[in-house]
C-alpha cells in the first residue's frame, strides 16, 4: 500500500468516526431548538393564564360584594315581609 493509499484510508476512517460524533450533536442541537421553542410558547401560554386569573379573581371580589349586597337586601326585605304579616 502506497503512503497516500495508506493516508487516505485513515483520512477516511478519520471522516467516518467525525460523522459518528457530529450526527448525534446536529439531532441534539435540533432537539433543544426545539425544546427552547417550546419552552417560549410556554411561557407565552403561562402569561396569558396568570392574566386571566387575575381577571377572574378582580370578578370574584366583585361578585362577592354583589352577593353581600344581595344577602343584605333580601334579609331586609324577609324582615319588612315578617313585620307586615305581624310574626
């Protein structure tokens, strides 16, 4: 076998085992591209629920006042119905 023969097949296998390494890290730089891309749509997602939590919290105070309201009003009104009937 002449030298460059002999440089070649180890140029070759050289190429080979670069190809075996680099292969798996191209899929995981993909998979955490992907990964990362999932994670911003998550966070994206979780912004848009801690809004709406803090709407549907503001609308639970504001319901809670209303039914306080409510509660007052109709225990005034059973009372006055209480004391036309003479109970």
């Amino acid at each position: 076998m002449s030298r460059l023969e002999v440089a070649a097949e180890r140029l070759a296998k050289a190429l080979d085992a670069l190809e075996r390494i680099a292969l798996p890290l191209a899929d995981a730089r993909d998979s955490v591209a992907r990964t990362n891309s999932r994670i911003t749509e998550l966070d994206a997602e979780r912004e848009t629920l801690v809004s709406r939590v803090a709407e549907l919290e503001e609308e639970a105070r504001s319901l809670s006042g209303l039914t306080e309201e409510v509660e007052g009003r109709l225990d005034g009104a059973i009372a006055e119905i209480r004391a036309a009937l003479g109970r």
